[in-house]
C-alpha cells in the first residue's frame, strides 16, 4: 500500500514522526529507568526479613554479635561486609557438611537469598519503603527463647583474674521445685560472655550423693576437697544435664511432647570453665526454664562419646581419635553437640552397622569458636543395641593458626591448650526412664 503526500506536508510529517519517536524513547528510557529501580533490592522490602530469619538471633543489642542489623541505620554501613560474609558463607554460622544429614536448625542461606544480598550491597544497599517492612521479630528480654518460667541464677558472682588458668568453678544451687517439672525449652546466659570457655548445668535429684560434701550456694573447685576422691567425683557424673553451653551454640526448644526432667527437690550444679584474656572480670551465670504446659510423652537425656586416652602428636595435622558404644535401649535421636578445643579439625558421627558398612549421620568442619548444636529435621529411631561412633580430627600443626604450641603432645585436659573428645547427644525415651534406668538393658521393655 502505498501513500501519496504533497511535499509541502512531507516535511511536516517528518517532524511530527521525528517528535513522536523521540517522545517514544524517552518515555522508553523513564519506564526502563522505574522498572531498574523497582528491581533493585531494598532493605525494608527484601534484606531486612532475611536478616530477621537467619542474622538477628545473635545481631541484636545485647547478644554475641558485635553490632546489631535491626534497623536499616545500623545495618547499611556494614552492607558490603555483609555480602563478603554471605558469599563466603562464613554467615550465618554453620559447619555441617551438606552431604550427610539435614538439620532443622541449619539458618544457611540459599544461592537465591546470597544473590539477593549481593544486588543490595552492589546497588547502593537502598532503604525503599518502611512500609514493605515485615513486622518486627519479638525477642523476650535479654533471652533468646520466651520469657521464661523460672530464673536460677549462681548466688555468688565469681571473680575471675585478668590472666593465667583458672580452675573449673562449681556452684550448687537448690531449684527451689516443690514439685516435678518439664522443661521444654532452656537457655544459659553468662554475664560475663568473653570468659566463659563452656558451661554445664546438672540436675542433681535428691537422692544423689554427687558432691555430697559440697558448700551449697557458694563457688567451689575440686581442689578445695581434701580427699582425692571427691577430688575426681567432681569431674564425673551420671547426673543428667540441663543444658550445655559453649561459644555460639543455641538454647534448648524440644517439641511438644518432649522435656527434660527435674525432679522435686533438685539441685542445679553449675560447672563452669573459664578463661582469662587479659581483663579481669565477675560472672554470675543464670539458666532460663520454660516449662512444658503438660506432661510429655518422651523424656529428653544428654548421652556423649568420650575418649579421655588420646596422645595428639607434635606437628600432626590430620591425627585420628574414635570411641564407639552400643545404646543400651531404643531411642530416638534428636541432636549432637561436637566438642574440641583449638586443635579440633573435623568431628563426625556414624553409625556402625553389622555388616560393617558406615553410616555418617553428621560431619563437621570443627570451629571452636563456633560450637553449634545440630538438630535433626527428622529425629531417628535406633533400636536397642545399635553401634554409634564418633571420630575426631586434630591439627597440631604450624598451619592452625589458633594452635598453643605445635611442638608439644597434646592429651586430655579442660584448659584450651590441652584437648577434648566428647560428642553429645541428645535421645527421646519414654516419659518413665529416667537416665539411670535407660543404661539397665531392656529397661524401655524390649
């Protein structure tokens, strides 16, 4: 189809076509320009939900972080450290090798959620709209789980000096429980963070003759008893443990249906290892107790593989420790809690099948700085009988930077500079079997 114009208006057409093409591309160009700002990332809209999710348990006022990213003020200026971090995945914190195991407490952040970060970081970490902000994350006071039922803290603060070692610390301090309790969920808050290396709280039931001979509501040492054997008692116990604190690892939240038993009448023993750092301080540790609303059906017991008998060579930088053990009843697994010092390299636990395969349940890339507890996304039933490992690497080279001294031997010992091997874990036994009772065999009536 062809047009036919006088040339007198074929200018004019020109112009007006030139008019409404230039009109066209800069229209084009604004429309390019709102949809490239739209798809940049925002803090309110994209970043500050991730951070909620996987970041604020510890980036808040008050917790282990060094500073908090709860507002957009305290977050942007750290916005390209926050994308180094992510994309080396050295945040969130977590050690667990993707190969064996899915965990329900694993806060690493997907390939998607790492990009998102990046693209704030890289395109001026925008604010956007406060309206586009996700509802602010409730945090019970100074707790990381709700507010709690019960508050037991040390009577007495321990003064710690600015340097040398400093002797595992105990305090024995009545519950106060005029009858039976649940706790569901728990968490042990040092007040004097930077020094504690760990912390252990025991339930001590009535009829123990555990530190029988212990000062009640006062800090104690092993040393302080005259006789040897107290002396050593006071580093073994069949009791069993509340809850265990080390750097970085995470309150106690069992599911409905599950506790921990403290029986009317008990005593919490606090143990505590401390260590200096060139200040000198006062700790007085406290545990926070929610309580079950009622009885459960499964009562939770820490178990742990120990070997005590290893010799770490001088300059060894992969050495092997195992220690193995049958469970003496059906059990339900819950979690694990790998525990080394500063030569710890690589923990890991199996099960050991009759045909002699190996089943690797959890292995950790081991930081002691961050301890985490690994909690399965689907608790585990082993029947009676059935073989658990644990194995433990140590690197007493020149290359691990945070080694003492690659040119001593290493064996067991609580302060840092010696070692541990013991990996916790955490079972589900009927409401009825206390843990003295589940060691008897059969005791859950197989």
């Amino acid at each position: 189809m062809s047009v036919v114009t006088p040339k007198i208006g074929a200018l004019a057409i020109v112009a007006s076509v030139t008019l409404l093409l230039a009109g066209a591309t800069k229209s084009s160009s604004s429309a390019s320009a709102r949809k490239s700002a739209q798809a940049r990332p925002t803090f309110y809209k994209d970043v500050l939900p991730l951070l909620q999710d996987h970041c604020q348990v510890c980036h808040r006022e008050g917790k282990i972080a060094p500073m908090p990213f709860v507002t957009y003020q305290q977050t942007r200026p750290w916005a390209d450290a926050i994308k180094q971090a992510v994309q080396s995945r050295q945040m969130p914190p977590w050690f667990a090798d993707p190969r064996y195991g899915k965990f329900l407490n694993d806060p690493s952040l997907t390939p998607q959620q790492i990009a998102l970060i990046s693209a704030w970081a890289d395109s001026g970490a925008l604010a956007g709209s406060p309206k586009e902000a996700p509802p602010p994350k409730q945090w019970a006071k100074g707790w990381n789980i709700p507010q709690p039922d019960k508050v037991v803290q040390m009577p007495q603060p321990v003064k710690l000096p600015a340097a040398g070692d400093v002797e595992y610390t105990y305090e024995i301090v009545p519950s106060g429980f005029t009858d039976d309790k649940w706790v569901q969920m728990s968490e042990i808050r040092p007040s004097s963070r930077e020094h504690v290396h760990h912390a252990v709280v025991y339930i001590r039931p009535p009829n123990s003759k555990w530190l029988h001979n212990a000062p009640v509501g006062v800090p104690f040492t092993p040393s302080s008893f005259a006789d040897a054997e107290e002396r050593a008692e006071a580093h073994a116990t069949t009791s069993d443990m509340l809850l265990v604190y080390a750097p970085g690892s995470e309150p106690d939240r069992w599911p409905d249906g599950m506790a921990k038993f403290v029986p009317a009448g008990s005593d919490l023993v606090f143990q505590m290892h401390y260590t200096t750092n060139g200040h000198a301080a006062i700790d007085q540790t406290s545990i926070g107790m929610v309580f079950a609303k009622q009885a459960p059906k499964q009562c939770v017991l820490t178990l742990q593989l120990t070997n005590h008998t290893f010799m770490i060579p001088p300059r060894a930088d992969d050495y092997r420790v195992e220690v193995s053990g049958a469970l003496p009843n059906d059990a339900t697994l819950l979690s694990f809690f790998p525990h080394m010092h500063l030569r710890g390299k690589r923990f890991e636990y199996n099960v050991l099948h009759d045909d002699g395969a190996i089943e690797t349940l959890l292995r950790v890339n081991y930081d002691f700085h961050w301890q985490l507890s690994y909690r399965l996304a689907q608790p585990r039933l082993l029947k009676a009988e059935t073989r658990l490992q644990a194995v433990a690497w140590y690197d007493n080279s020149a290359d691990n930077m945070h080694n003492p001294d690659p040119n001593k031997f290493v064996t067991w010992g609580g302060q840092t500079y010696e070692e541990m091997m013991v990996g916790f874990f955490d079972v589900a036994v009927p409401a009825s079997v206390d843990k003295e009772r589940f060691f008897v065999r059969n005791a859950t009536g197989r």
